[in-house]
C-alpha cells in the first residue's frame, strides 16, 4: 500500500449500527485500499477515519455514502484528519462487549433479512415451477386421455376372455356329462360281467357234482355184488 496522501474524519448518522455497516466499510476500505479504521458511537452514530490517495478516497467516500439495505446512511460529514503513518491496513475498532454482542444480533437479523428477501425469490421461482407444473398437467391429461383408449381397448379384451371363459365352461360341462354317460356304460358292463360270472360257476358246480356221482356209481359197480 502506497503512502497516504490525505485523511478523512467522517460521523455517519442513520441505520447503520447492528445493520453490518462497519463490515461492509471494511470490505470497502480493504477492496480499495484504504487504511484507518471505522468504530460505532453510544449515540447511535458510525465514525470512520480513512486515508489514502485522492482518488482512492473519491471512490471510498461514495460508495460508503450509499450503502445497501438495509443500511441507511441519512446524514453523512466530512471533515479533513491528519495522516497517522502507523495506520497500515484498515480495521474496526471494537467497543464494550455488551455493545458488540448487540451489534452481532443485529447483523444476525440484518442478514436473516437478506435470507428473507433471498427466499422471496425462490418463491417467486417455486411459482414459475408450479406453473410449468401445470403445462405437466395438462400433459398428463392428454396421456389420461389416451390411456382411457387402452381402457377401451382392455374391456374389449375382457369381454373377449369372459366368451373365452364361458365357453370352457360349456365344453366342460358337456365332457362331463360324456363322462357320466360312460361311467354308466361301464357299471352296466362291470355288473352283467359279475351276474354271468356268478352263474358260470354254479353250472361248473353242477357239472362237478354229476361227474363225481357217475364215478362214484361205476366204482360201486366194479366192486361186483356184495358176498353171501
């Protein structure tokens, strides 16, 4: 950093304590290249000491005259300092701890604001979204639309199947009673098979017991007369 040229002493008045005021002096001051300091006041007020070239200065003084929100400078002097060489870099200089922890808070809120703002803008987008979501939509309703032919379609096939069914059902029924029919033929078989079986036997049965007799009569008769 080159040699300063000229000073400045500025008393800045209007929201610019617990706003981030002294933070964005400092950005400024550093970005630049000025040195000095900047420091809050109990009445409410911003001092800022600044050194440095003239056009250094020119550049620094307007834009910490117009800070953004919501920092709001409404009164803003000027008077000329004397140079202070030992002052190399640009700083803040701090006050009793009660005042910095207030003016933490309200940097907090100040930026819980930018946040805010900031969310504004992604419900404005959210907004764009739903819209486009709608041209989804409507899509969509045309793919609806479309798939209510397939619908159509898939009763037509539906119908078909229950034909399909109805007609398994009349061939199965007309097997059954085919099945019926010949389980009937087949008991009447099975029946006349065992009658005719029943009166096979009794006439082997009657032949037998005939044989046995002409045997029994022609061993008798071979035996001849009985003695005297």
């Amino acid at each position: 950093m080159s040699a300063p040229k000229k000073a400045m002493v500025i008393k800045v008045d209007g929201r610019v304590q617990r706003t981030g005021y002294r933070r964005f002096v400092l950005d400024t001051a550093q970005e630049i290249g000025i040195s000095g300091y900047v420091k809050n006041e109990r009445d409410g007020s911003v001092t800022i000491f600044a050194q440095g070239g003239d056009k250094q200065l020119e550049a620094f003084l307007e834009r910490v005259r117009a800070p953004p929100e919501p920092m709001l400078v409404r009164s803003f002097i000027e008077k000329a300092g004397r140079i202070n060489p030992r002052l190399k870099f640009f700083e803040i200089e701090f006050g009793p701890l009660a005042m910095e922890l207030q003016e933490g808070f309200g940097e907090m809120g100040s930026e819980f604001r930018d946040y805010r703002q900031e969310f504004r803008g992604f419900v404005g987008e959210f907004r764009d979204y739903r819209q486009e979501f709608r041209g989804f939509v409507g899509e969509f309703r045309d793919y609806r639309q479309e798939f209510r032919g397939f619908v159509g379609e898939f009763r037509d096939y539906r119908q078909e199947f229950r034909d399909f069914a109805q007609r398994t059902d009349q061939n199965f029924k007309v097997i059954m009673e085919k099945y019926g029919e010949i389980s009937d033929k087949l008991t009447q078989v099975l029946e006349t098979l065992q009658r005719e079986s029943m009166e096979t036997r009794k006439e082997l049965t009657r032949a037998i017991d005939t044989l046995s007799e002409l045997v029994r009569k022609f061993m008798a008769g071979a035996a001849g007369p009985p003695a005297q």
